[in-house]
C-alpha cells in the first residue's frame, strides 16, 4: 500500500516538477508575446515532522509566504505536518524519491541515511546561548562538511535551526545520573542517542513520537526527551509528574530540497527559494525562544507538573558521564565523522570566545 502511494506521489511531483522547469515565462527569443502569457502555477508538496503550530510548521508557513510572495503567486506550497503522509522516516523516504520536493527532518530521523548527522545527539556540545548555537549551525565549516553528505543522499540542504533545547520528564525527579539507573526513557531510534543514555545507566526505548502520550500514560516508559513547545503541545505534562530542564542537547531542523528537484530550477527560481528559505531561517530564532517560553508558562499554569532547573553543577556530572560517547560516535561511524566532531568542536570554540 506505501509503495503505491510513494508510486502516486512521485508522478505527481514529476507533473509539478516539469511544470515549475519551464514556469519562468523565459523563452528562447525573449518574446514580449511569451512575456504577457499568465505564469503556470506550479504545486510543491512540504512536509515536515512535528504537528501544527510547532516550530517546524512555523518555518515552513513562514516559508511558504515568502517564496509564494518572491514568485508573484507562481509557486504554491502545500503543507503537511506529521501523520499526514506517514511517519518521520517515511517523509525522508518520499524526498529522497522525489515524490515530495521539499521537507524538514532531523537527526534521529536521516541518521541511518547520513550517519554522521547523529553528531547533533551527542550530548554537552553545542553552546548553551540559543544565539550562538543558531549562528555556528548556519556558519560552521563543519556543517558544510554536512550538507554534503547529505547530498550524496539526494538532499540539498537550504537551512539548519535549533528548535530548542532537550528537556527530560519523567515519574520521578532526575538531577544526577544515578537517577537514571533502569529508567525506561523514550528516545528517537538512533545508536547515539541511546548510547548517551546507557552512559547515564537509563533503558533508552524507541518509540514513535505520536504514541509517546499513550506510552506513559500505560506506564510503558518512564519518561521522555523533547523541546518545552513539544512537552507542552503533546501535553506529556498530563501524565509526567517532574520536568528536567537539563539543556543537554539543541533539537536540530534540517530544511532541505530533493535533489533532482533543486537541479529542475532556472537560476532565478533557486535565488528565490535560497531567499525564502534564509528569511525562515532568520526568522524562526525569535520565534521557537518566543513558543518556547510561552509554552513554558503554560505548563506551569494547566499543570501540577514539577519543573527542576538543573544547577551547573548537575549539568555537569552528566557531562563527564556523556563524554565516552563521542568516541563512540566516531567509532561507529568512521574518519569522516571524526573530522567532522573535531571541526565542530574548533568552531564552537571559536563561537563562544
């Protein structure tokens, strides 16, 4: 059934595609007569993880009314959130096919494709400023080292946001990482993610992320790992009785465009989405520190969840127990991967003096 829809799919974006090569009202004489023509509106299809009003829906509405407003209404954006056309894995599947042209992932969900990508599941390494850590994504030569890899895999990647930093809830408090011992924690299906929680003695549990509320209200799991706007929008506040604010690691987007599809636009229509995509890109920091924060206050004001700033100190001691999987991360997954830590590394501190 899946391969019949991805078979469906893919003709149609083929239609969209053809359609958006020759939509640019070019013609080979430069004609005025081709020029008074009415542009063809072309359809791309935009699909992304998380539900609507989330930080991924945010950048992809914000981008959607940029490139539609750039192109005079010649392009047209569909969007659709998670669920709509399957899971995270199968929307990266789909824009590898070409059977959507543009989407959002992120490292749990493209790391058995660019495993090297599972660099953003380490813990204790990007800077603990928002600021700083939205700059170095879009500046770092180690994320150019990146968008490569992600390009022999049929991605073109147009933009990189933090979404927000990773929060632990759970049944019972977590402040150091004892704590953790036999806690049953639900995780994104990624080996480096869940050797950072084995370093911590937790039981690291893959499972979907829209049957995450059900697992811990069946008591199934122990606890969870998301942004704030996540914790707060899922309402795992229902049924999570502490929040962690750990700021262990950044949760990573990744906007990116299939690859036949990018190279299927004049040069003209690539600035614009180039454009598009810098715009929402730029705009989206304001904008998850603002849903962020908001959805904090939320949770303190619908729930009797109890929320624990972990100190410096605690941070800390989860830090030194997460360093052995750095070495893990490159052991896995190879030179290339080394070379990426170690530039990340350099550029972080470099960002931060």
């Amino acid at each position: 059934m899946f391969k019949k829809l991805l078979t469906a799919l893919l003709v149609f974006s083929l239609v969209f595609v053809l359609a958006g090569c020759g939509s640019s009202g070019d013609t080979a004489d430069g004609g005025n007569e081709a020029a008074a023509e009415p542009q063809e509106v072309v359809e791309w299809t935009f699909a992304h993880e998380e539900v609507q009003g989330s930080v991924q829906d945010r950048y992809a509405q914000k981008f959607k009314e940029e490139i539609e407003k750039l192109t005079d209404g010649a392009v047209k954006i569909n969007i659709y959130p998670v669920g709509q056309l399957g899971d995270g894995a199968n929307q990266v599947e789909l824009l590898q096919n070409g059977a959507i042209q543009l989407g959002i992932n992120n490292p749990g969900s493209v790391g058995t494709l660019v495993p090297e990508t599972n660099i953003f599941s380490l813990h204790f390494l990007l800077p603990s400023d928002m600021d700083k850590a939205h700059e170095l994504v879009n500046n770092s030569k180690a994320m150019d080292m990146l968008n490569e890899k992600y390009l022999k895999s049929n991605m073109k990647v147009l933009g990189w946001f933090p979404e927000g930093y990773q929060m632990w809830t759970g049944n019972k408090k977590i402040t150091k990482p004892e704590d953790f011992k036999g806690f049953k924690i639900r995780t994104m299906a990624s080996p480096v993610i869940s050797e950072s929680y084995k370093a911590y003695g937790a039981d690291p549990t893959p499972i979907p992320y829209m049957e995450v509320y059900s697992s811990l209200q069946l008591n199934m799991i122990d606890g969870q790992v998301n942004p704030i706007f996540a914790i707060e929008e899922m309402k795992f506040y229902e049924v999570q009785d502490y929040m962690m604010l750990s700021n262990q690691a950044i949760f990573v987007g990744t906007f990116v465009a299939n690859d036949m599809f990018w190279d299927s636009l004049s040069d003209e229509r690539k600035a614009q989405v180039q454009a598009a995509a810098d715009t929402a890109t730029e705009y989206i920091l304001g904008a998850q520190k603002d849903l962020n924060n908001t959805r904090l206050e939320s949770i303190k004001e619908n729930s009797d969840m109890e929320i624990i700033d972990l100190t410096a100190e605690q941070r800390a001691a989860f830090e030194e127990a997460s360093q052995p999987v750095r070495e893990f991360y490159v052991e896995k997954y190879g030179e290339d991967a080394g070379k990426i830590l170690d530039q990340l590394l350099k550029d972080v501190e470099a960002i931060q003096q």
